[in-house]
C-alpha cells in the first residue's frame, strides 16, 4: 500500500494487491475535498505513515491526521484531527511533516517548527531556538545519528532527538547560546512549574541561582549571585523540578573585549 500527495488534486491511496508487477489487481482509491469534506485542503505538501498506522498529511490549512481501513474494495477513514492555528501552530501553511521514535509528531510550518506528542504541543521559532529560519520546507529524520534534519529558508538547521518514550517535560532551551551579555540576555525556555535553575563555573562552583515566577523561563545577564558579570567559558546548568527529575546543560558565555 502506497500513498501520494499532489498539487492542488488531494491525496491518491494505492492497494497493489498481492503483487507489484501485476497492474490488473491495482487499486486506486482518490481523496479530495468535494468527497471527503474533512480534508482541509487539496494541495497537499507532503504525507508519512506513522508506525502506528496513522496518516499525517501537510496541507495549506493545517495538518491532517487519521487512520487508513482498507476492506475488500473500501477504504474507510478513522479518527479524522486536524491541527490549526487554533490548536497553537503558528501558521495553517504546513509545509511537512515527521514522525520521530519517541513518539512525537513534527510539523513544518510557514510560521515555525511544531512538536506534536500527546496532548502537548510546542513550539519552536527563532526568538525561542536555535532554528536558523522560521520558514520550515522539509524535515528528514536521521535514525542513524538519531536527529531531525530541518531544512529552512536560510538553511540547514540540525535537532538531537531523545528516544525516550515517556511523556516526560519539553527539554529546556538555552536561547542565545554562545551568548554575549554585552548583546543581551540569555533565556532559558520550557522550565517546569516550580523548578529551580543553577548555573556552575567551568569549575565546578556554583555561580547563579535562577527560578522562574508565574511562567516557564528565565534570564540570565552573565552575573553572579552577587551581581558581579562572570568571565568568559562554558558554563554548567542544571534544572531540576519538584519531583526531582534533573535536566543538565551547556551554554557558552562570551564577554567582548573593550
């Protein structure tokens, strides 16, 4: 079983049978907006199978997921989502979509990159991430180095994915990183509701105390406890939430020479 994704036509389902080199038992089973009104659009951007056996579909008007029952000659399609701008993507325009092993749903957007898993959703833009453009065309997972390749506007940008399939917090984000305190702050994004945030010299002595109130980040200008600026090196920072589960990090901290 196949499926293609066109330009403007909607989606094509291939069952070739019991043989691939035998046409006379092809079946082709055509999906489009006039026949099944819960396709959001026909100009389909791209298509994936997830293990599970769910179909994602990138649309113009957001992304489309369902499950696929092929019986006899019918096709019967279960459990229809779809996921908009009003469920959080930043724009309707997708423009691809990945599945990862741990269980999360990527989505390129006009608008940012989007991860989907359970009920959370995130997402991750240049003022937020690493992400070289928010414009996001294609994404390809590296099982191999296990990372998500996302191909932007203005280049390739590369995502370590972790393989644990637990529901577990967004992973934090150190925002910019290397960071030059004379250009700003640096943010740390995705902290968990009543976490604490230490930051640790190159040497092993503690620097920073941080924790977040009333949301889920927070800055760091370069200073110490004592509201000195540190020096320049790589800095150790480790965040921990009320049930103990403990995330660890790197940011590089630059200080400009006068």
């Amino acid at each position: 079983m196949a499926w293609f994704g066109t330009f403007r036509m909607g989606l094509a389902f291939l069952n070739y049978g019991p043989s691939l080199e035998d046409k006379e038992d092809d079946r082709w089973v055509h999906i489009f907006t006039a026949k099944f009104p819960k396709l959001t659009s026909n100009n389909i951007s791209d298509v994936e199978v997830t293990p599970d056996g769910r179909i994602l579909v990138a649309t113009e008007e957001g992304l489309n997921v369902f499950r696929a029952v092929y019986s006899g000659d019918e096709l019967q399609l279960e459990g229809w989502t779809v996921y908009d701008v009003s469920d959080g993507l930043p724009s309707n325009l997708v423009r691809s979509v990945c599945y990862t092993p741990e269980g999360s749903i990527w989505v390129g957007t006009e608008g940012g990159l989007v991860r989907i898993r359970g009920d959370s959703l995130m997402v991750y833009t240049r003022s937020n991430s690493p992400l070289v453009d928010n414009t996001v065309y294609a994404l390809e997972y590296d099982a191999g180095r296990g990372c998500l390749w996302i191909g932007t506007g203005h280049g390739l940008s590369r995502l370590q994915i972790s393989l644990t399939s637990e529901a577990d917090a967004p992973e934090v984000i150190a925002f910019p990183n290397p960071f030059f305190p004379e250009d700003g702050p640096l943010t740390f994004h995705n902290l968990p509701e009543g976490s604490s945030l230490r930051i640790f010299s190159p040497s092993g002595e503690l620097v920073r105390s941080l924790s977040p109130e009333g949301g889920r980040k927070v800055i760091w200008k370069g200073d110490n406890d004592a509201g000195y600026l540190v020096g320049s090196g790589v800095y150790l920072y480790v965040v921990k939430d009320p049930q103990g589960e403990v995330q660890v990090g790197k940011v590089a901290l630059v200080r400009r020479r006068r």
